[in-house]
C-alpha cells in the first residue's frame, strides 16, 4: 500500500478522488501519476469511509462488486492508509473537511488536494500546502 516509495504524499479529498476513478476526463492523469510512484496518495479511516459512501450514491450504479474491484484494484495497492493521532478541528468552514487535514498531517504530506472551497479557503495547515487538481498535474506533468 504505497510504503517504500519515493513519490510526493499527497492527500486527494473525496471529489478528486472519486473524479480521477469513476468520471474520467483530465483528472484521470492522477491515477497515471499514483501507478508510476509519482504521487502516494494517503488516506485514513475516514476519509475511506466517505469515499465508500460517495461510491454507493445512486448517480454513480455502481454494484457493491464494482465498488470492490475500485478498491482492490486502483485504491489498496497503491495508497498508504494512515491513522490520525490528533483530530484537527475548527479549520474549515464546513467541519466534514477537517478529517482531510488529519489524514494529510498523519501522513506527513506536502500537498492536500482538492477542489472544495472550505478547504482552498485554509491554503496551507503546518507543513500541509492545498492545490487545486489543476496544480498538481501542472506540477507533475510535462
């Protein structure tokens, strides 16, 4: 699950993540990114946990089947799953986000990515910086 790489940690919240598996488009580079060893995408407890519940929303069909071949396939063996010690709470404007910075500071990682504008409205938690989806393939990608 991603350990012994070398790539850049980062953390995707739930709607990048699930951009980049399920909806395709431009945001499919970063599962390109996370298969090369680019990035290492980590996550905790929770934030798997919305990303299971995002998956089952009716807009997506997805069958419980295909939700296990996503995790197994794309998710497990190259995410570094992580669990947080100290909740960060009171950062964002919505408290739902704040699970995201408690994976990111768990996981030592350099980036948050996301799209949601609670979470782009902190900018930087310690030694956390917030990107947009866009800043991330810019910085990684030719």
């Amino acid at each position: 699950m991603g350990k012994g790489q070398k790539g850049t940690r980062v953390v995707l919240d739930t709607n990048v993540l699930v951009s980049a598996l399920i909806l395709g488009g431009r945001l499919a580079a970063i599962v390109d990114l996370w298969k090369a060893g680019v990035i290492i995408p980590v996550l905790s407890r929770e934030t798997f946990e919305e990303f299971g519940r995002v998956l089952r929303y009716p807009r997506f069909k997805m069958t419980d089947e295909d939700i296990r071949a996503i995790v197994e396939k794309e998710v497990l063996p190259y995410f570094e799953v992580v669990e947080p010690r100290e909740a960060q709470t009171g950062l964002s404007a919505d408290p739902e986000d704040d699970k995201f910075f408690s994976c990111a500071l768990a996981g030592r990682c350099e980036f948050l990515v996301s799209g949601d504008r609670h979470i782009l409205a902190i900018k930087r938690h310690g030694s956390v910086r917030v990107i947009t989806p866009k800043q991330l393939l810019e910085r990684f990608l030719p």
